[in-house]
C-alpha cells in the first residue's frame, strides 16, 4: 500500500508569507506610531514643566516686589548695561531686576532677583542678598556676587512686557523718569519653549499670562 503524502504548494506558502508581512507591517506601524506618541507627550510634559517652573518663579518674586522710598528699584535692562551675568545673557531677551520680599533664607528680608535668559537657551534667575546693596542706592547693576539658579531649558524666547492702565510698555525704570517710585500694574510674560527631539517629534509651545503687581503706597 502507498502512503499518499500531503505537503504545502508553493500557492500556499506564498499567500502564508504575504499574509505574515502584512501582519509584521501593521504591528511595525502600530509601535511606530505608539512611539511618536509617547514621545510627543513626553516632550510636551516636559514644556510644560519648564514653563511652570519658570512662570511659578516669577510669580512669587513680583507678587513680593515691593520699592523702598526713593532707592526703589524695579528695572528692566539691555544686555548692554549690564555685566557680570554668568552665563551671559541673549541680546534679545528681557532682563529684568527687581527687589523683593520673597523667602530667600538669609537674614535680610529682601532680595535682590534678576530674570534673564541665556545664550544656552536656559532663564536664569540670579539674587543678592547683601544688605549694604539692598539698602543703599542702586545706581547700577552689576551681580557678579550674585548666586545663580537655573529655571528652564529649551527657551526660544522669553519677553516681559510692563502694563499700566491700558497702556502696554517694553520697558520700565523705577529710578529715573516718569516711572521713578513706580510700580506697572502688571507684567505680561511670555515663553516660547521647545521639547526635546527632532523633526516631526519636536513639539513648540507658546505660554503668555499677566501677573498682576501689589499696590504700591506712594512715599
């Protein structure tokens, strides 16, 4: 008796190989895609975290800010009129120092604080704690004594804008001027920061809000 041996045709394995690259295709797809995703969230969280921390920051150092008679100093600055800043700052970016009452763990009840951002990308926020500087007048600004902490990374642009009433400035001076013994009303902040990845996986975000000042008691 012969045995009658079945096998596959070569019909059969080809349909069996087109049939597993399709399968292969779409779970390669589906982990691509999963990927980007996951990618995409985590660059976004981690704007999301820079500019908190960076937005949070500032909020509390001008909800604290406060003028000192005729000493005030609240004033924002070009990269020209100043130095001593480590890492420099960006000819383009705000620069802005002001004084105030916020917890800084030394004896002095107030601190100097100076915002900027770097060539690196990276807002700074520098302070000094000195009392003799604190309570003399500050005619200019130099913080090469200052301790350095670095808020963010990945900013493209950081603009700080000085509202009062109505009327939106690019520039204030609590020292000298119209402005002198003067706080604006508010601040308008705005970030452009960058998550970190490449093409099509690089996520950009824009993040502006308006941080209103304390009413400030005419001297």
């Amino acid at each position: 008796m012969i045995k009658n041996k079945e096998g596959f045709t070569l019909i059969e394995l080809l349909i069996v190989m087109a049939l597993m690259a399709i399968l292969w295709g779409v779970a390669y797809a589906m982990f691509y895609q999963s990927k980007k995703v996951f990618s995409i969230s985590g660059n976004r969280l981690e704007m999301y975290q820079y500019a908190r921390i960076s937005l949070d920051s500032l909020s509390r150092d001008l909800k604290g800010v406060t003028l000192k008679d005729k000493t005030d100093f609240f004033k924002s600055f070009t990269t020209s009129q100043v130095s001593g800043l480590t890492p420099p700052p960006r000819d383009n970016g705000s620069i802005l120092t002001l004084l105030s009452f916020t917890p800084n763990g030394s004896s002095t009840p107030a601190t100097l604080i100076t915002y900027y951002l770097t060539n690196s990308d990276e807002i700074m926020r520098a302070e000094y704690n000195d009392t003799s500087y604190i309570y003399g007048t500050v005619s200019n600004f130099n913080p090469g004594s200052s301790t350095f902490y670095k808020l963010s990374r990945n900013t493209n642009y950081f603009s700080l804008t000085y509202v009062t009433g109505s009327t939106t400035v690019s520039s204030w001076d609590s020292t000298n001027g119209t402005t002198t013994g003067l706080l604006p009303d508010a601040v308008k902040v705005t970030l452009q920061i960058y998550g970190t990845g490449t093409g099509d996986l690089l996520e950009t975000g824009t993040f502006t809000t308006e941080i209103t000042l304390p009413s400030q008691i005419a001297q």
